[in-house]
C-alpha cells in the first residue's frame, strides 16, 4: 500500500464536528487532522487515537491530547470504509461526558435516518 492511499474516507456531519474545529488552537488542529489522516490511510489504528466507545452502538472515540488538554471527536462508520465525525468536545475529566455519548448516538441516528429519506 502506498503512502497516504485512503483506507478509509473522513466524513464531516453538518458542522457539528467542523464548527468545534474552528475554535481550537492551531496546534489541536494540526493533531486532529495528523490523526483523521492516520484513520484514513492505516488498517489498524493505534487504540490511542481511535477506540470503540463500549455500551454504544459502534461510536468511536477519536482521541487527541496536546500537552495536557485531551480532546475527542465522536464518529461512526458508513458501509464500512467511510467514518462519519460527528461532535467534539474538549474532555475535562476521566470519564467521558454522558451527554457527548449522547449527542453522538442521536446525530448518528439523525444522519441514517436522513440518507433513508433521500
């Protein structure tokens, strides 16, 4: 396989993901787009920056951290090469936010429900 071919195409829902970008330091947004590149062109990706949330339904973790800030992004798979990135949010504690988990569930519905409408 050759460097930078895409295993896997990145999909931004609505401006969910894209409006919590905008806001971030240059340096956040240069890691996230180093590890949305490293989701697109590996097969296996490092659990350190992209993990299976458990109890949810196939919602990924997309994991950054520059110094001591720690960022996720939540995203799911599409017919399964296309990873859709939903929500962001800056992560201030050790647990995961119930409500980030949430949004993340009721956007992916929100997108599937959507497609089977077109």
């Amino acid at each position: 396989m050759k460097k930078d071919e895409f295993v896997r195409n990145i999909f931004y829902y609505k401006n969910y993901y894209l409006d919590f970008f905008n806001k971030l330091k240059p340096e956040v947004k240069t890691k996230f787009n180093w590890t949305l590149k490293l989701i697109a062109t590996i097969d296996r990706v490092p659990e350190k920056y992209f993990s299976h949330i458990t109890n949810s339904t196939g919602i990924y973790e997309i994991r950054v951290e520059v110094q001591s800030n720690i960022f996720r992004a939540f995203s799911f798979f599409d017919k399964g090469k296309l990873v859709v990135v939903v929500n962001g949010f800056q992560k201030k504690s050790q647990k995961t936010p119930k409500k980030e988990i949430e949004l993340a569930e009721k956007l992916k519905k929100q997108y599937f429900d959507e497609k089977e409408r077109e």
